[in-house]
C-alpha cells in the first residue's frame, strides 16, 4: 500500500529507490479511515535524521496529513537525540519548499532545508 501512495504522490516515482527507502529506513504511516493516507520514511546517522521520502495521498491533501507526519518525524528526531531533522527538496519543487519552509525549515545547503532541533543548538 505504500508504494502506491508513494506512487500517486509523485509524479516520477523511481520504484527502486522507493522500495529501498520503505525496506531500509523508519517509516511513519498515517491512516485515516483505515486507509493509509501518506507516509514519512527518515533516514538515520550519528548527527542528523533525513526525511527521505514524505507522500501524501492525494486524496487526502489540505488535510493535514503531511504536517502530522512531519510532527512525528520531528518527535522521532529529538527521541532519539539528533541535533538536525533534514529534507532535500529538488529544485523546482516550490509547493514542498513553502511546506517545510512554513515549518520552521532553513536552507543548509543547494536542495538542502534542516529544522535545528533543541539539542543541535
């Protein structure tokens, strides 16, 4: 079911890093109504967490869907004690920039946003 959100979320889904990202990392799954309405997959190492994939179904976008999974990964984060949450947005992406943006995200790099968690100041 995953991958079919992830596949409805992007327009060019590459199915092998998609299925290597949801076999490989930590995922967040959102259900509403007994569906799974989107999902965020986050990346670990020493320092920092990376979402690396974060979809939402279309059927339920405007809903809330991507701010809770994003608020969960950020739980997850400071949990486990990462002083960076950090997502890559690809150029162009101007709809995810503005979301993370909005969120408290800054740059940090070219594509590159990260939210400064309270034990990374």
């Amino acid at each position: 079911m995953l991958f079919a959100v992830a596949k409805l979320a992007f327009a060019e889904c590459d199915d092998e890093r998609t299925l290597e990202t949801l076999t490989r990392d930590t995922v967040f799954v959102a259900e509403l109504a007994g569906e799974t309405a989107g999902y965020v997959a986050i990346e670990e190492s020493t320092a920092r967490l990376r979402i690396e994939q974060l979809c939402v179904h279309p059927a339920h976008e405007k809903e809330g869907v991507g701010k809770q999974l994003l608020e969960w990964a950020e739980g997850y984060a400071i949990a486990n004690g990462a002083g960076r949450l950090e997502v890559v947005v690809e150029r162009g992406n101007d709809r995810a920039e503005s979301f993370y943006r909005g969120r408290g995200f800054v740059p940090a790099g070219p594509d590159l946003l990260e939210l400064v968690l309270p034990q990374g100041q």
